[in-house]
C-alpha cells in the first residue's frame, strides 16, 4: 500500500532566501534512500511493531511551500524544508486503510511496562 507523507529536514544551506533543496538535486536519491533505511531500521528492527511494517521505497513529490514548517527552529548553518513524499509500504496484519508509518498497533498501545503476558 502507499502513504502521502510529510518529511521535515533541517539542510545545510548558505542562502537563507533559496530553498536548500529541490527535487532535480542529485541527493535527493540518496535521502529517499537514508529515509527507507532509518524506518526500516527503527521501526522494523529496533521496536517491536505488531503489524511488522516495512517501508519498500520513498519518492519524493514536491516540496512543501506553505510556510507550515512542523520544525521552524533555526540551527546556525541550517534551514528547515518539509518534503511530501510518497512511500510503499507493507505489513502483516494490518488495515492498509487506517495504517499510518507510526501509530502504535493495539498490542502496543495495550502494554503495560513493554510487556505482555496471557493468564
């Protein structure tokens, strides 16, 4: 199933008026790529996800122009740029319908101290 996401970067750019990325950069590639992995390698490896979701690609479509950066802290050397990207995912056991990237699955949501034990 495929997702429409936001991603909020903080790029390394010497011009504050231009945007410090756009979609013909050449490390654009490469983010979409460090986007899939970084998921994958938290949410699919490091936590337990009941739904077992992996992201299987990232493209991105557009830059966000709306002035509604979620991060709009300025760190010296950096400007803040929201990307809308699509990406294919899958699961097991999920509803593709209400699956979000990061919504904890009910197994989650229903442990106490990370844990769960059947009596």
């Amino acid at each position: 199933f495929e997702l429409l996401v936001r991603i909020d970067l903080q790029v390394c750019s010497q011009d504050e008026e231009e945007s410090p990325l756009d979609l013909d950069d050449p490390r654009v590639p490469f983010l979409e790529a460090a986007f899939v992995t970084t998921y994958n390698n938290l949410v699919a490896e490091k936590y337990c996800d009941p739904f077992y979701r992996i992201m299987n690609n990232a493209t991105f479509t557009s830059i966000i122009t709306d002035g509604s950066i979620v991060v709009p802290e300025r760190i010296s050397g950096f400007n803040s740029i929201a990307i809308a990207a699509v990406v294919s995912m899958r699961c097991r056991g999920c509803d593709p319908e209400t699956t979000t990237l990061y919504e904890e699955g009910p197994l989650l949501t229903d442990q106490d101290g990370g844990s769960s034990s059947s009596t």
